[in-house]
C-alpha cells in the first residue's frame, strides 16, 4: 500500500516532531482516516522527503515522528515554458496540473501582445502545484514565477537552448527532434491568437529557434502540455 504524501514547507533536518498543517490534518484523518502508528511522507518541495509516524491524532490536531530523512537531487537540467495564459483560466489549472505531474522545473506566466488575462490567483495556482506534486509523489516544486512580459524573457540568460512554438507559415523544426539531454530548454507557447509576427522576429534575434509541436493546431494549454512532454519524456529516452 503506497504511503500518502502531504506537504510541509518549513520542514528542515534539524526536526523530529512535526505537526501538520489543517488543510493536511483534516485530509490525513477525515478523509484517508489514518491512526496513531500509521506511516506517511512529508515533502517540503525542496528535496527533502520525510517518512514518519503518526504520534497523535485527534480533530485538529496530528503529530507525527521523523523516522528516516530521504534527499532526492534536483534534475540536473531545467525544463522552462513561458505560457500565455488564457481567458478561461480553468483551462490554465489543467495545464499546470499535468506540467506538475510530468515534470517541468519551471513555469513563466507570460504576456503577449495578445495575452487576454493579465490577472489570477497566485496562490490558488501554487495551490494546485503542490496539490499535483503530491499526487504524483514528488519531492520538489516547480518554480511558478511572477507575470512576466515577453520582451523581458526572451532576455532570459539561464537556458542554453530556447525555442519559441509559433503557427505563421515558415521553416520550423519538430521541437521533439530539437531537445538535448544535456542542456537547459526553454520554450515559449503563445496565446490564443497566436504571437505576432513582431514578436516572432524579435525572438530570433535573441536566438529563438522556431518550432512546430506537430501538424494539427492546439490550443495554448494542449500545446504547452504537448511541449512539456517533449521536453520531459524524450529527453528521458534520449538519455
């Protein structure tokens, strides 16, 4: 039976006794109806997992034991996506979800000159985040930043490859076919209307490389799933 993990950020090494959270009590007791003795995992999102016991459980209150400290290394490359967000911001919720689930270390919430919102919910969509992170078992949190426009990010020093998946008839390459194993990525998914054809050219002088995510056209969020994937999944095959 697989040990049901719950999230603990300011939970460090120096620690034997932890007392969770209420929004992790009710679910670890109401909802999973776990007792004194039972075991979970607490993950602080930064490496660290934490096997422990259940030392007390009452309504409101439940206090687990450290028992054994696991330290998971961070990947050794980064997967970035600057996404546009849309309108119908549920359909973002998904697409941060499934990201979360795959795998991606890094999420830029971007504006476009075609970007139809320009405000959410920060802490809902960490929420969700974490949320993902758990039911997938992992020990570290991808970085949700701050909005950021595509001029600003597009200056972005931190990745060695950087592609840019667009829908205006030109040469591009198959992005599956571009990744490296090796190399930090990030790649940029437009808004609904697409980005513009400025936006584009300034890109390439940045070194942008354009791509395609395949012949049919998606929506922002099945593109940047698709692109996720990509970058996650045959990276690992190409390893």
């Amino acid at each position: 039976m697989n040990i049901p993990f719950f999230y603990a950020a300011d939970l460090n090494n120096g620690e034997h006794l932890y007392s969770l959270d209420e929004v992790s009590v009710r679910h670890c007791l109401q909802v999973l109806r776990k007792k004194e003795g039972d075991m979970i995992m607490l993950t602080n999102g930064r490496g660290k997992l934490f096997r422990c016991m259940i030392e007390k459980a009452e309504k409101k209150n439940c206090l687990v034991s450290i028992q054994e400290i696991e330290e998971v290394p961070a990947k050794p490359v980064q997967s970035g996506i600057g996404i546009a967000f849309t309108k119908n911001i549920s359909r973002i919720e998904w697409f941060l979800e499934k990201a979360t689930e795959i795998g991606i270390t890094d999420i830029y919430p971007l504006i476009t000159q075609r970007t139809e919102r320009i405000k959410f919910n920060f802490t809902r969509l960490q929420n969700i985040i974490v949320a993902a992170v758990l039911q997938s078992e992992q020990a570290w949190l991808p970085q949700l930043h701050e909005q950021i426009s595509f001029e600003k990010l597009i200056e972005e020093k931190g990745y060695d490859l950087k592609f840019i998946a667009h829908c205006e008839n030109e040469e591009k390459h198959f992005f599956a076919d571009e990744t490296d194993t090796n190399k930090n990525t990030l790649i940029l998914i437009g808004p609904e209307g697409d980005f513009t054809p400025e936006e584009i050219s300034l890109s390439k002088e940045y070194q942008f490389i354009p791509v395609s995510l395949g012949t049919n056209r998606l929506r922002t969020e099945t593109a940047g799933l698709a692109a996720c994937v990509m970058m996650n999944e045959i990276k690992r095959l190409k390893a």
